[in-house]
C-alpha cells in the first residue's frame, strides 16, 4: 500500500490482547502527535511495550486524493492541501460521487446504498465493526465523513463499507543470510538487513504488505493468519495435507510475540469522503529462519506474485507500507 510524507511518530501502547495477540510487559515512553478530530491533534504522553508500538500521521492524506480513483475513468475534485480539512470554509467544493458497479452489484462484503438501510456508525453494528481507531467519526446528512478530510470523490469508490473498512497487514520477516548462514550487513550502516514477504497487488501492479479485509466477526489476529496464508502461500489452492503443513508453521509463528507497528487509517487511493481504509500492522518475526521461511512461497488471491525482499528506505510500495517496515527495521536495529 508508493511512499507519502514521513512525518511519523512512534505512539501509545495498546495491549495486544485486545486484539487477540500475545504481547511482553516491558516499556517505555514516547511521544506523538495522535489524531483526535479532523482538525484537531492532541500530543500525549504515551508508553509502549517491546512487541506493542505504533505510528499515527500528522500529516494531511496524498493518496487518498489522487486525480484519477482506481480502477476507473473518474477523475476526483482537485482538493489543495489547505482546504482538505472539513473545518475549512470552501462553499465551492463539489466532489465527484462514485461508487464502483461491483460495489453496487450487492456483493455480499458490501453494504446497500444508504437509505436502503441505517447502519449504526461508530459502534459495532450487528457483526459489523463501524468503529475507528481514531475515534469517533461525523455523519452528516445520515453519510459518514473521512476523519482525515475532504477526497475530492464521494460515495464509496471501490471500497464495500461506509465508514471504516479494517483490514490487517502481516509483516514478515526474517534475517537475510548468506551462504553460510551467517547475518548479512548492509555495507553502508554495517546494520544486518531484514526481509520481508512482500506481494505485488494484481489491482494496481505496487509492491505490498500482505493483507486484506477483516471479515464480520472476525478477530484480527484470524484475518492476520487468514490473509498470509491465502496470499503468499496459495493456502486455498493447496491439498489438505500442504494445507495442514502451512497452517501449523503459521500458526507456530503467529502464536509468538507480535509487533504491532501500527493501528490506524490509511492513506488509501481508494479512500473517499464517506468510506475509507484502516487497518492494524503486526510483525511477526522468524527469528532462526526455520519457521515460515522454509515454506514455499506461492502467489494466491488477489497476489500477482510474492517474493522476500530486503527492508530498504528506498522501496516504493503501497499506500503507506513503507512507513510499517521503518518502524519494524528500527524496533528489530535492522538496516534502514
């Protein structure tokens, strides 16, 4: 998910217990810009645990405000970084609205149009989860507004839910070694360099995290093991006996300490004023190299292809990926 603005800070630590993921109690503090509104931005003192950090943005979303929407012909009403925010007089604003048809065809993952229905935003709505990481969100004229500002594109785009649409990213890594087994450095920072399972997106061709929507009623750390297995491992087109293979090397990795590096919004090219993406990062770390990096990877899902990769700051990979990989090559003292 190409690179956007850095201004990123480390921020508050969340039990990881929360979210079904084991975690450590060792900690210290940090501080952080944290989103409170739209427009408003609080600095907290905050404290996070060695395998429980995350990043929050300062910054105005890019992304989301490309000129052209994805997948589609429709250009987006050209927002300046100064009128973004929803606090912002601007009487002349006219999004375009836009809703993809398979979106409109009533996929099961989708919701109906609004006035079809009356979802309950900022509360879990039957087994939906309408709530965001960032807090509560405004609805206006009974559509919920983008918590980061104006897109130039209203409806919902590409995306099936009003509102927040949570995925889960998992980050893999490992060491890189050479042929002796031995930790390879960076000849620069003399740092050892980590990889990471990496995909490259059918829908638009970028180099990702592996990820996906969380389903309703589905605990993250489910969608964290669900989406890796289905996307770098071809889990769904595997025989019953390479599927049990998999899934006990997964499970064997994820039942570890996970470093959660983010919980928050996306800066999403598919994001409108009224649906956009959230979703919660976790690393998960095979350390040895004898877990999941003796497994075969294999493009499956919506991967075009999947391939481990050196954790470098001059990758280009989707929406704000390569933010997730600073902070976990910082965290693990890894190259960068």
């Amino acid at each position: 998910m190409k690179a956007v603005s850095r201004h990123w800070a480390a921020s508050v630590h969340v039990a990881l217990s929360l979210i079904g993921l084991p975690y450590a109690a060792a900690t210290s503090g940090v501080w952080c810009v944290q989103p409170i509104s739209s427009s408003k931005k609080a600095i907290t003192r905050s404290v996070f645990s060695s395998t429980s950090v995350y990043m929050c943005s300062a910054a105005a979303h890019v992304k989301a405000r490309c000129p052209v929407y994805p997948g589609s012909d429709t250009h987006r009403f050209p927002v300046p970084d100064h009128t973004v925010d929803w606090d912002t007089d601007w009487p002349q604003y006219s999004p375009v609205n836009y809703t993809a048809p398979t979106v409109l065809n009533k996929p099961v993952w989708a919701d109906p149009e609004i006035g079809a229905f009356s979802p309950q935003f900022n509360s879990i709505d039957q087994s939906v989860d309408r709530r965001s990481h960032e807090g509560s969100y405004h609805v206006q004229n009974g559509k919920p507004l983008n918590p980061h500002g104006r897109t130039g594109l209203e409806g919902r785009g590409l995306l099936g839910r009003w509102g927040p649409n949570h995925a889960a990213d998992p980050i893999v890594t490992r060491w890189k070694r050479d042929s002796t087994g031995q930790r390879v450095n960076n000849t620069n920072s003399q740092l050892p360099v980590l990889q990471f399972v990496s995909i490259k997106r059918l829908d638009c061709g970028e180099w990702a995290i592996p990820g996906g929507i969380v389903d309703p009623g589905e605990r993250i750390s489910q969608t964290l093991q669900r989406e890796f297995s289905e996307e770098a491992l071809n889990s769904l087109q595997a025989s019953p006996s390479e599927r049990e293979k998999i899934q006990k090397r997964i499970a064997e990795l994820f039942n570890s300490a996970g470093l959660q590096v983010y919980k928050g919004y996306v800066d999403d090219p598919r994001n409108t004023d009224n649906a956009w993406m959230e979703t919660v990062a976790v690393n998960f770390h095979d350390e040895s190299g004898n877990s999941v990096s003796e497994l075969p990877l294999q493009a499956g899902d919506d991967a075009g292809q999947v391939s481990w990769m050196d954790v470098d700051s001059s990758l280009a990979l989707y929406a704000n990926h390569l933010h997730f990989l600073e902070t976990v090559a910082k965290e693990r003292n890894a190259h960068w």
